[in-house]
C-alpha cells in the first residue's frame, strides 16, 4: 500500500494507493525508518509543512512506500 500526502493551494492532503498514473517524475527520494505507515505518512506531512510554512506558493507532493518490511 502507499500513500500520497500532497501541497497545492496551501492545503495538504493525503489520498491512500494503489496509484495507477504515472505522470509525475521523482526527483529526489529518502528512505526514513519509521514503525509503521502513520508513522510515515506523518513525516511526510511534517515535510510539507516546513513548505506550506516557508514557501507558501509552492505545491508537490510525497509518495509513502514500504519497503522493507518485519519478514526482512
């Protein structure tokens, strides 16, 4: 499963996956260990806010994804 959490027009928000469309490119990524997918999806809303904060007239968005999971 993955997540979205977006900024656009000063509002986060976030939609839950699978996601079919490709039509966005990455341009950079991290990988963070976090204890589960809340836990992901709200560092990433933290991220976006440091934007929505600092530069309010930029929108973009982060895409959460396990990776590496208990098994590995």
């Amino acid at each position: 499963m993955s997540t979205r959490v977006r900024l656009a027009g000063g509002v986060i928000t976030s939609s839950s996956g699978p996601f079919t469309d490709q039509r966005e490119v990455a341009i950079a990524y991290a990988i963070v260990s976090v204890g589960s997918q809340d836990d992901a999806v709200k560092r990433a809303t933290e991220f976006l806010e440091l934007f929505q904060q600092h530069l309010p007239a930029w929108e973009g968005g982060s895409e959460v994804r396990q990776i590496f999971g208990p098994a590995d």
